[in-house]
C-alpha cells in the first residue's frame, strides 16, 4: 500500500515540494559557480557565491518545512496557497540576488552610495527579507487553532 494518497496531498505542499525540488538543483548547480569563483574560472566573490549555494540549500528546507506542516495550519486553500507563494518567490530570489551579489562583488548589506551595492540592497530587501518576514510571521500565525463553527462552537442544534 501508498504511504501516502495523492487525493490527500494538499496543492500548496504540492507546489512547495516541487519548488523545493527545483531550489535544491539549481542550489547544487550553483556548486559549480562557487568552485569557479574559487579557481578565478569566474569574476566572482567565492564567498558570496557559497552563500548563494547555501541560500538555495536552506531555502530548500524551509520550503519542505512549511510544506509538511500545511495540514497543521489553520489556513484555508487560497490561504495555503498564498504562504507557498510567498515563501517559494522569497527564497528563489535570495538565492538568484545572492548569486548576481557574488558576481558583481557587493555586499548589499546596506546603502552605501553605490548603484550596484544599493540596487542589491533594494532588490533584497523588497523581495527576500520582507517577503520572508511577513511569510514566516503568517506561518507562525497559522498555527493557531481553527475557530470552530456551527455545534463544534458550543451553540447548540437547531
């Protein structure tokens, strides 16, 4: 017999687990890219390019995470759906950004005055870390007991 029943799986884990599927080989390609920023094969930061490949691995698992923990949470369908959303374009932007950073060697950290560093800095922070912010605080929040209707909420049948 199945573990599990395709009919049971819900279409955000479903979209998550194929997004993280896809974040986890694009994060091992990216290996690649941090061993030919290391050999000088590419003008990149060898450094940031392992974030990059760091970031799509990590990202990887929190997309899984979120994923597994769907039944759990209190949303609905088009909720679920706007979490995965959510926490698929914040990581594949961390790691996309994160690549870009490595190779155009610049921290993004903050605004500095530098087209380059501040335009990564804009692009970070309007698609990573307030996506992430808000997606993770949304997760956090889902976890909270559904409000019963009907008889389950002690009003009495009619």
């Amino acid at each position: 017999p199945a573990l599990v029943s395709l009919a049971g799986i819900r279409p955000a884990a479903r979209r998550m687990a194929h997004a993280a599927a896809w974040l986890m080989l694009l994060g091992l390609l990216t290996g690649g890219y941090v061993s030919a920023a290391m050999t000088g094969k590419v003008p990149a930061d060898p450094q940031m390019a392992l974030a990059a490949h760091l970031n799509a691995l990590m990202g990887t698992f929190f997309l899984l995470g979120v994923a597994w923990t769907l039944p759990l949470l209190s949303y609905g369908p088009v909720g679920q759906q706007r979490l995965a959303w959510a926490v698929i374009v914040a990581n594949y932007a961390n790691w996309s950004i994160t690549c870009v950073k490595a190779w155009l060697r610049v921290s993004g950290v903050d605004l500095i005055g530098q087209a380059a560093n501040d335009t990564v800095f804009v692009a970070l922070t309007l698609s990573v870390v307030l996506p992430s912010l808000v997606a993770t605080g949304a997760w956090i929040h889902g976890f909270r007991a559904a409000r019963p209707s009907g008889s389950e909420a002690g009003t009495p049948p009619g």
